[in-house]
C-alpha cells in the first residue's frame, strides 16, 4: 500500500519544477480510473474528495477506505494521498479522524483573522496523525460545494500571513476559477503569482509549493508558465467531469447501448469511464508528473 501524506511528493515537484496532479473522484469507478493512471505513469497524485462528494459517496470513513482498499488490490505502487478538497472546518477535523491522509480547510470566504486561527488550529490538529494541510487566500472564481469566490487576486500581505500558519501548501487566488472557463477570462496572472511564490517561500526560509485550483480549461502553456513559477499542485475535475459525459452522450447516440447486454452498467459506464482515462493522462503530460515515483 502507498498511501501518504502529500508534504514530501508535492515539496518534491515544487523544487524540480512539475506538478502533482490533484484528481478529484466521485465513485467507485471514478476512483479505480484515477489510480489506475497514476499506477501506469507512475505519476504521485492526490485522490481529491470535495464536500459534495463524500456526502455522495458515503462518509469520510467509506471514501478512506475505499481508497485505501483499491489501492492494495490493484497493487498500485506510486504515492497516493486521500486529500479532501476545499473542507469546512468540522470536515477537515472529520477527515482526519477518518484516516484521510491529507486536508484542505478552505477559510477563504471568512474575515482573514478568522481564516488564520482555524487554519493554524487545523495544522496543529493535522501534525498529531501525519497530515498534509493545505489552506487558501483570495478565493478562488466560480463556485464549489456553495462558496462562492469572484476570483480576486489574493493579497501578498495574506498570503505570507498564511504560510507562517505552518501549512504545507498554499492555494491563492490569480485570476483562476472553478467549472468551465468563459470566452472572455483574462487568463493567469503569472506576474502576481512570481511575486506572490518568492514572497512566501522567503517568509518560510524554503520553497512553499502553490496549489492551482480550477486547472480544468487553463491552457496548457499558461500551466507549463505557473508550475516555473512555483506552482506544484493542479486540481481537475470538471475536466473529468466533461470527457465522462461526452464519452457516454457519444456511446449512447451510437446506438452502441442497445446491443446485447450493454445496458449492464459494467458495460454502459465504460466509455465515460474511458474517456476519464484519458483526460487524465493528457494533464499528467502537462504537468510533466509522469514517472516521478
């Protein structure tokens, strides 16, 4: 079994410059598909939960477990973090006695003193049972799990603030957004992303690894600009989300559904579930994470 904390594998792609790839599932066969790619790149990746997602899978505790129990069966032998995504307060603490490996709290809709105590409570909680804690300022475009964020740019000031909490990665608002991109974003705004990374790395005396949320839509030079820039872990999932839907729509407007048994959901889900496969492998690429282990 390879499951870990993220600290060491996303520290790692922050001092040599790629990414970890922060792959969001939402069930059984979203999660085989994730490790199944991280196994055959040999590529350290987060298993990301959202809110949403373990309420719909469960638990903490069936979401843990799965996890760990797909990753011993199919032998998978690269890192693999179970991190849960963009977590309240109470869902942070309830992954961490669930046996998550990894947790975002994600205080960014609070006052920022506010952010700061829970996010240093959570650390000091986190460090007892070996977990990797990631935080946020600025919030983040686009809507996920009902907090809504405009996609402001986070304030140097409170990211340094934030690193000094003791986390272990930091997602910071620049210009990013969650869900699909609109024909008239503005793109990354790497200028403020070099200043913010040196800006926090100073204030810890180390390289502090910056978290691209909304990574699904970016292009891909932009990516390839942000992880030189400090950028070590990209979260996808409304990626998936499309290349899944699409891979169903077209099986099912072939007409290959109603052949033989392939109305068994075995059957009926494998093209979404192929197509995740690939989408998946295509951002590995990009983020250059492959064969990293």
């Amino acid at each position: 079994m390879t499951i870990t904390n993220a600290k060491q594998m996303i520290q790692n792609a922050r001092e040599q410059q790629y990414a970890i790839s922060a792959f969001n599932t939402n069930n059984l066969e979203w999660t085989q598909a994730i490790l199944r790619v991280a196994k055959v790149r040999q590529a350290p990746t987060l298993m990301a939960i959202s809110m949403g997602a373990v309420k719909y899978m469960g638990g903490f505790k069936v979401v843990a477990e799965l996890v760990r129990n797909l990753d011993e069966a199919m032998e998978v032998d690269v890192p693999i973090a179970i991190h849960l995504d963009h977590g309240t307060y109470e869902g942070a603490k309830a992954a961490i006695a669930a046996g998550f490996t990894s947790v975002m709290f994600d205080g960014s809709d609070l006052p920022l003193d506010e952010n700061l105590k829970k996010t240093a409570e959570i650390v000091d909680l986190a460090k007892q049972a070996d977990v990797s804690v990631e935080a946020e300022v600025g919030s983040i475009g686009g809507e996920e799990d009902g907090v809504v964020g405009d996609g402001e740019i986070a304030p140097i000031a409170d990211a340094i603030q934030m690193a000094e909490t003791g986390i272990d990665f930091l997602a910071a608002g620049i210009g990013n957004i969650h869900g699909q991109y609109p024909a008239n974003w503005n793109g990354l705004h790497l200028d403020h992303l070099a200043e913010l990374s040196a800006a926090v790395s100073n204030a810890v005396n180390k390289p502090m690894p910056i978290v691209l949320h909304g990574g699904s839509g970016i292009p891909d030079d932009q990516i390839k600009q942000a992880i030189q820039l400090g950028v070590a872990k990209v979260n996808v999932n409304t990626e998936a989300q499309l290349a899944f839907h699409q891979g169903i729509r077209d099986y099912v407007l072939s007409n290959q559904d109603l052949e033989g048994k392939n109305y068994d959901p075995r059957k009926f889900l494998k093209p979404g579930f192929s197509a995740i496969e690939k989408a998946l492998n295509e951002r590995i690429d990009v983020f250059n994470s492959a064969d990293q282990a």
